[in-house]
C-alpha cells in the first residue's frame, strides 16, 4: 500500500519537481508511472526510497511514514522494498548468486534460508545456469534479471522499478515484463516508471500520468498514450 | 556483531584486498613507507636513551687525596667523611700505584716503555665516587673539595652536560616527529582509501539501497584497512630490521663507537614490533574508517 498526501518537491536550485500530488496505490496492483522525462516520475521513486525528502505533505508506505524516518531506520525501511534499476546495479566483484546472497545475508538471514532461497530465485527468473558467473560475463537482460531476483528474495510487499526495460531490446524486455508480471501475480505491488509505449499498451494496467510536477491521467486500464 | 558476520566481514575484506589489487597495493606501500620513517625514530631514540643511559653509568667522580694525607692515615677518615654526603652510592678506594699499572695495562709495548722510569707512586691515591644522579656531580665535587687531605677533584661534567642535552633534545624532538609523522600517515592513508573508495562508491550506493546498514558496508573496508595495516607493518618490520643490523655492523666497526655499544636487535625487536602492528591497524580502521563516512550519506 502507497499513499502520497499532498506531496510536493522544490529541490534546491528552485525546481519545482512535485506540486500537490495525491496518489493511491493499493496491496497487489501493478502500475505503470509514464510521462516525460523530467515529468517527476524518477523524484517519486526517489521520494518512495526515502533518499530524498518531500518539502511538504505524507507519504506512507507499507503503513510506515517514511517521512519520519530517522537515518537509522532507512536501511530497515529499504529492506521492504525491492527496487530494479535502468542500469541493474549489480556488485561488479560478485558472480549472481552472490548478488542475490548479499540483500539476504543483510537481512541477517542464515546460510541455510540462503542456500534455499537463492536458488528458488535464480530458477524463477531462469538463470540457475548462469548462478556463477560474474555481471560482466551476462548479456544485459540476463543482468536485469538477476537484479529482479536480488529485489525480490527478501519478498518485498512492494517492487519499485525505474525503467527496467530502458537498455533491453523489444525482445528482451517482454521476457522481463513477463517476469515482472509473475512476481505481481504471487501478490507484489509493482510500481514501474517507463517510456516504453508498447509495453503499457500491451499489459493493458493501471497507467499514471505525470506531467510537470502533477498526476495529470490515472486509468485503471489503461495505454501509454490516451487517446485524446 | 555476530560470529556469522564477523566471518563474512573478513572474508569479504580478504577478497576485496585481492579484487582491488592495485590500490590495496598502493595503500600496502604507503603504510610501509610512513612505518619505515616511524621505525628509523624509534630505533634512534631507543639507542639514544641506551646511549645516555651509559654515559650516567660511567659517570663517576675521581678524588685524588694529597701524598700527605694517604701516609698520614687519614684514609679511612676521608672516606667516612665523603660517606656522609648524600647522593653517592659507592665509594671506591684505589691506591695509586694500582692506578698507574692499570693505566700502563691498557698501553701498547712502545708506549709502556716510556713511561718505564717513573716510580710505580707517581699518582696519588684516589677514590672512584659513583653518584646516584649524575646532574649532581658539580655540587658534591665541590663539597668534597672542601674536605683536607683532598688534593683535587675531577668529574667529567661538561661532557656529560653536552651528551645530556643532546639526549633530551633529539628525545623531544622525535616524540613530536613521531606525532606529525603518525598525523601524516593517517591522513595520505585516508585520502589512498578515498581515492580507492572513489572508484568502489557506486558499489557502497547498491549496498544503501539494498537496505545494508552503514556498520555492515563499514566493516568490511575498515577489516580491510587493518589487514593491509598488519601486512606494512610487518614488510616495514623486515625492511627496518635489515637496515639496522647493516647499520649497527657499519657504525661497531668506526673508532668512535669503541666506548659506547648500540642496542642488538634481538633486544629490541618487540619495540619496534608492537608499536608497528599498533599503529598499522590503527591508521588502517580510521583511515577506512574516515573516508568511507562521505559516501554513507545516501
């Protein structure tokens, strides 16, 4: 559950990224965030991992206000969260399986809860082959999935996911989208910020359209570009 | 910190030493370095305590009482009233022609023969005064100058004034080099794991994000840290102890150090060993421990 109250974000050198933005996203839903560029899609996602602050409203998530959060609790926060990112961010210096061990060993999980899940992970997004090698040996898809495994393993309530298909070419994005698909399936919010047109037009979810700082569309099934 | 993640902790900072190879070696050198000069202070300063230490033991005050006295036989009371002094730890009585063959003693055969003709009481009967504080030495050669049946009394004071002086002043002074240089260390040390953490930022970014806690992505750089402290300290430990065994062999073998003896290595390796490891560990975790701080802030 993601609850945003009059949010608004001014950063700094005066840019008014968010203005008065109210949003709901219930347990399960899949959502897409769409709009331009500098639309404010990447500032919620920033706002939702608390690595940023709002100058002003609530934002509530998994029942917890991340506004008031102190420095400390962040990491505990974030453990809530899975998050995949454009450009994977996987640890250079460890194979697959240990990228996805590390979010599990941060959670302080034994070396038995680990042998098992990480496996479980790895065979979900279909790179059980692949468990050794190392970020640099894996073709980008391949990269992207071990991210979304690594995002998932703690099972998360929610799966933030910044343009994940950004670098993957149409054939390997759908794979990607079909995974992501699964994941909500088994119960996982998924909110997912894109540009990809035909993605959205085919999954045929929620669509939220933000533009200049502001939620200007929000279709429960919805297309990337309305017809208007 | 739990077992299971202590042993993660080293394993992953053993494994990011081998991963980072060329900054964990550029670190490894510059600890050495900053090791090495520490080690050349202390290896001074410890023999120049050593040094100082000799001198005050061979300090000793000579009293040469007058023909008179000693055929006299006021001997006996010229010592009782030394004795009641305070300050001297021992008193020695020397007959003088005791002196003079030992003296003799100590020359070449050539030498010896010219002093062949002299009668065997040439010198005067003396007494050899050892002193608990030698600074001492110039107020109680006065007093017992004071004394009759004294003919004259003869300390080496100046020389022990210059040699003090010297002691003291290279003994504070390398006290504060020591400081600055250890300062120096960590500071080039911190800014090495900066500019190695510089590289490593967006790996200690995923870990934020995954949700790692800074005590966790802390420990394995400050293990780090400390077992490339451990490893300078012992190459540096190595690197000292061949330097000074060449320079203590080069220096016995000089005229001038015929009178005074330099420490042996074996004596003092633990001296230099400790403080090594000490400070290497030391330099290493704060050093980690300093720059990695910037890039938590995430």
């Amino acid at each position: 559950m993601i609850l945003f109250e009059n949010v608004s974000k001014t950063y700094e050198n005066g840019v008014v990224a968010l203005h008065d933005v109210d949003l709901f996203i219930d347990k399960g839903e899949f959502v897409f965030l769409v709009g331009s560029s500098a639309a404010g899609k990447s500032t919620m996602i920033r706002l939702m991992m608390k690595e940023i602050e709002p100058t002003s409203g609530n934002i509530v998530i998994n029942g917890v206000d991340v506004c008031s959060l102190s420095r400390r609790e962040i990491p505990f926060f974030r453990r809530t969260i899975g998050v995949v990112f454009q450009d994977y961010r996987l640890l250079p210096n460890k194979t697959a399986y240990d990228n996805i061990a590390y979010a599990m060993e941060i959670v302080g999980a034994s070396r038995r809860e680990i042998r098992r899940q990480v496996p479980n992970v790895l065979s979900m997004v279909g790179l059980t082959h692949k468990a050794n090698m190392y970020p640099n040996e894996l073709s980008g898809g391949e990269q992207q999935r071990v991210s979304i495994a690594r995002a998932i393993v703690n099972n998360p309530a929610v799966l933030i996911a910044d343009e994940p298909t950004g670098n993957l070419d149409p054939e390997t994005a759908k794979g990607i989208m079909e995974l992501m698909d699964d994941i909500n399936r088994r119960g996982t919010t998924i909110i997912m910020a894109t540009h990809a047109e035909n993605i959205v037009n085919t999954m045929q979810k929620r669509v939220i359209r933000v533009e200049s700082g502001a939620i200007s569309r929000d279709d429960k099934k919805g297309g990337y570009s309305y017809a208007n | 910190m739990p077992i299971r993640n202590f042993k993660r902790f080293v394993s992953e900072a053993v494994s990011n030493i081998f991963k980072n190879g060329l900054m964990s070696i550029a670190s490894l050198f510059i600890t050495v370095a900053c090791l090495f000069i520490l080690g050349v202070f202390l290896v001074v300063t410890i023999n120049l305590n050593y040094i100082s230490k000799q001198v005050a033991d061979q300090c000793q005050i000579q009293v040469y009482i007058t023909r008179e006295a000693s055929n006299t036989g006021q001997i006996q009371n010229i010592s009782n009233q030394i004795k009641t002094i305070e300050g001297i730890s021992d008193i020695e009585f020397k007959r003088g022609e005791d002196t003079f063959a030992e003296f003799k003693a100590g020359l070449s055969e050539e030498e010896r023969a010219s002093y062949n003709g002299l009668p065997d009481n040439v010198i005067d009967d003396s007494f050899k005064i050892t002193l608990h504080d030698i600074s001492e030495a110039g107020a109680i050669s006065e007093r017992i100058s004071t004394i009759s049946g004294v003919s004259r009394v003869e300390n080496r004071q100046d020389m022990i004034n210059i040699v003090y002086s010297i002691t003291n002043a290279v003994r504070h002074v390398s006290v504060w080099i020591i400081l600055i240089f250890m300062f120096i260390s960590v500071f080039i040390i911190s800014n090495t794991i900066k500019l190695a953490l510089y590289a490593r930022r967006k790996e200690i970014n995923i870990m934020k994000y995954v949700g790692a806690t800074d005590s966790f992505i802390r420990w394995p750089f400050m293990i780090e840290g400390m077992l490339v402290g451990i490893a300078g300290a012992i190459i540096a430990y190595f690197i000292v102890q061949s330097c000074y065994s060449a320079g203590v062999a080069a220096l016995n073998s000089t005229p001038t150090m015929s009178l005074l003896t330099l420490r042996a290595f074996g004596e003092i390796w633990h001296m230099i060993l400790i403080p090594f490891v000490l400070v290497g560990v030391l330099i290493g975790a704060i050093g980690s421990a300093l720059s990695i701080r910037k890039y938590l802030k995430v």
